[in-house]
C-alpha cells in the first residue's frame, strides 16, 4: 500500500506543469505585441475620423482668411502625428497657411513605428481633400513581431484601415 508519490512522478507532472506554463507565457507575449499595433492603429483611426468630421463645422480663421481644412501630418522621423489649422484666400483654393498647431501625439508603444510619412486635408464641406502623396497608404510596423497594419486614403478622403500582415 503506497501513502505517497515517488520523486520520479512529482518530477514529471512537475516538469509538464513547467511546459504548459512557458507556451502560455511566449503566447501571452506574443497577443501582448498584437494588441500594441492594434491598439495603436486604432488611436490613429479615431485620430483622423475626428478631424475628418471637424472639417465639416469650420473654426474661424483670423485676418479676414477662410477655413480651408485640416491637415495631418503623418512622421516617420519622429514617430508622430500632427493635426493643424489651414486658412487663406478661399475654401477651394489650395491651402496656403498650415501653421496653427492644434494637436501632437506621440505614438506610445515602443515597438511599434510609422513608415511612411505624407499628409492629408481634409477641406469643408463640398471642397474635396488632399491627399499627399496620391493615393497615400500610412502604414505602421510592430518591429518587434514583424506585423503591419496599412491605413490608405481615397482620393475623396475616406480611409481603410487594413488587418494585420506579415512584413
């Protein structure tokens, strides 16, 4: 009659307890990096949905200048986004003065980084956009998984945000 387990079994349950545990972690790790290139690729959809919406209820301009849209400036240098004011002579014109400021933001996950760098307007109402380069696709990177997300813009302004592909 046996009142316990020999050390050759707590071993082995030990040691396929151990197994299971690290496939967990190296999953877990790997969902951690999915969700970063998500979370940010969202920020940046929400980004341009709100500023894409603004266009459509114009601040006033100083100096007697009209509304001409907003513009985001997408950085691969610095990692960044920008969104910014654009006035001059008239709403269909092409914008002549971008400089106002209006928000900046830092992508936050550490491994993941812009690849390309361009720019959009997004004009009132009936004025079009402007997309720079044409037909520009804003692609995002998680470096340390490999995987990229691609958001393209339409020439009439509407965007995609794509799923996640190797890269």
């Amino acid at each position: 009659m046996r009142n316990a387990f020999t050390i050759i079994e707590l071993l082995i349950v030990t040691a396929i307890i151990g197994i299971g545990i690290s496939g967990g972690i190296a999953a877990y790790g790997t969902l951690g990096q999915a969700k970063q290139l998500d979370y940010e690729s969202q920020k940046i959809a929400d980004f341009i949905a709100l500023y894409q919406k603004k266009s459509q209820t114009p601040p006033a301009c100083s100096g007697g200048s009209e509304f001409q849209g907003y513009q985001l400036n997408f950085s691969a240098t610095n990692n960044d986004y920008d969104a910014y004011v654009c006035c001059g002579a008239s709403q269909t014109a092409l914008p002549t003065s971008c400089t106002t400021a209006i928000e900046s933001i830092n992508i936050s996950s550490s491994n993941v980084a812009i690849q390309s760098t361009g720019y959009v307007i997004f004009k009132p109402i009936g004025a079009g956009s402007n997309i720079n380069p044409s037909g520009y696709t804003l692609t995002l990177k998680n470096t340390a998984s490999s995987q990229c997300v691609s958001i393209t813009f339409g020439l009439n302004g509407l965007f995609t945000v794509q799923d996640p592909v190797s890269c």
